[in-house]
C-alpha cells in the first residue's frame, strides 16, 4: 500500500492487514490490547489518508468517527496515512 507515519515514525501498510499489524511488523510499539475494536487501547486521529473497516461498527461513537478518531486494530488503511496517538 506504502507508508504511514505515526508520530513521525514510518512503516509500510498493507491494504489486506490492519494498521496495527502493519506497525507491529515495522518495529513500532503503538498501545493495543483487545483488537477486536473494543477496549480503544489503541484509539488514535487519522491525520491524512483514508481506512477501512470489516466489522459494521467499530467501538468508535459517530462523532468520532466524523472528527477523524480511528482504531488501528480493526482499521485497513486504503491510501497511505498518517496517524498520531489519541488525546
């Protein structure tokens, strides 16, 4: 797919793993617990780019949704993005 950067950090995402997969595998160490899309451990704002998701609603409020919130444990990225932690 190419690269995210999350916090400055870069590692190349897949279209067919989730972003958390995806940092797992570069090196990066992005807090995570459940994921399945339900404890928000790994909640965080989608800076630039778009994502993805399989499951019909992710533990995720629709105001969040509209701000940019996303969980990088059940999100696909479908460009290349940028994240950053979740206040």
């Amino acid at each position: 797919m190419g690269q995210t950067q999350p916090d400055g950090q870069s590692f190349d995402a897949w279209s067919n793993q989730t972003l958390l997969m995806s940092m797992e595998q570069g090196g990066l160490n992005w807090p995570s617990s459940c994921r399945n899309g339900t404890c928000r451990t790994c909640f965080s704002k989608l800076e630039h780019g778009q994502v993805r998701y399989e499951i019909e609603w992710p533990g995720l409020s629709s105001e969040e949704k509209e701000d940019g919130y996303i969980l990088p444990c059940v999100a696909y990225p479908c460009s290349d993005v940028q994240l950053r932690a979740g206040d």
